[in-house]
C-alpha cells in the first residue's frame, strides 16, 4: 500500500516539476494541462537519475500550465522540490514566476 502512495506522488511530484520548470516555446495549437503528462520525469525527480529526453520535452510542452500546478495544493510541495528544480535547470527550462 504504502509502495503505491509514493508511486502517486511521485507521479504528482513529476507532472508538478514539468509544469512549473517548463521552456518557453511558441504554441500554435492550445496545450491540454493535466500534471500525467508529466509522469516520465517522475524517476529524475525522485531520485538522482537525469531526466530523460521524454521527460525535457513534456517539461517544455506543459510549460504554459506550470503556474496552474505551482498553485495547486496537492502539486505545490512537488514542483517547488530542490530535485523538481534540479531536473528543470538540466532540462534548460527555467522556473517561471507565477503570479498570484
């Protein structure tokens, strides 16, 4: 049980990082924001592994939902993570300022 409620946040925890340190990057079409898409940086934040290019490139996709998460309650403490930061800055997408 408890193996299956770390394995939830980790996924939370993930699609949170993806969505606060995601690049800049132009969209032509609207970006559909939901924190599962962000579920293959799950391993880089928590651990010590390096985040994929899966990972990079969904970071970069959910980029203009990344405030919506940081803002959430239950995304909040996974995005704002030192290894959330970590995977972003190796991803090159900088954190964001989010406004209230």
């Amino acid at each position: 049980m408890k193996s299956v409620c770390y394995y939830n946040v980790a996924i939370l925890c993930v699609v949170a990082f993806v969505l606060v340190f995601g690049g800049s990057q132009v969209c032509t079409e609207a970006v559909t924001c939901s924190p599962l898409e962000l579920a293959p940086c799950a391993t880089a934040i928590t651990s010590s592994s390096p985040p994929s290019a899966i990972c990079c490139g969904k970071l970069k996709e959910q980029r203009p939902c990344l405030c919506k998460y940081v803002k959430d309650p239950n995304l909040q403490k996974l995005v704002n993570s030192p290894n959330a930061k970590k995977v972003a800055s190796t991803c090159g997408s900088p954190f964001p300022s989010c406004s209230s």
